[in-house]
C-alpha cells in the first residue's frame, strides 16, 4: 500500500479526489494514477513529531509555568 497527496483536483468518470486529500491505494492503483495524470499526486510522507512529549507521570499532560494561578 502506498500513501497519495492529492496536490489538484482528479477527475475520471465516478472517481473525483480534491486537492489535499491523502489516499491509501495499492501498487497497481498509485502507478496508474501516476501515469493518468502526473500532475496530481505526489507521495505522502507522515508529520515529523514536533517538540516533546509534555506528559507528567500518570498520563496527566502538563501545565504550562506561564498559565494563571488560581488562588483558593
């Protein structure tokens, strides 16, 4: 299986795919579509993961120092 980005919008008979959208597909289906039209697909790569995880022990997720106190 192979990872498309739709980068402009596809159309043939029933099938339609807009721009931005990510599709899994076989071999076969990707070589086609990159063959039918050049232009419209590229591979999908997945996201860097970006800074780090921020979890305390127990799953809690963190607060930041800068948030607002609340005095009780």
């Amino acid at each position: 299986m192979r990872r498309l980005k739709v980068v402009s919008d596809y159309r043939a008979g029933a099938v339609q795919y807009s721009a931005g959208e990510v599709l899994e597909v076989d071999e076969s289906r990707a070589a086609f579509l990159f063959r039918d039209a050049p232009g419209c697909f590229d591979e999908a790569v997945k996201a860097a993961p970006t800074g780090k995880d921020r979890r305390a022990r127990g799953g809690r997720t963190r607060k930041s120092a800068g948030g607002p106190r609340v005095v009780t």
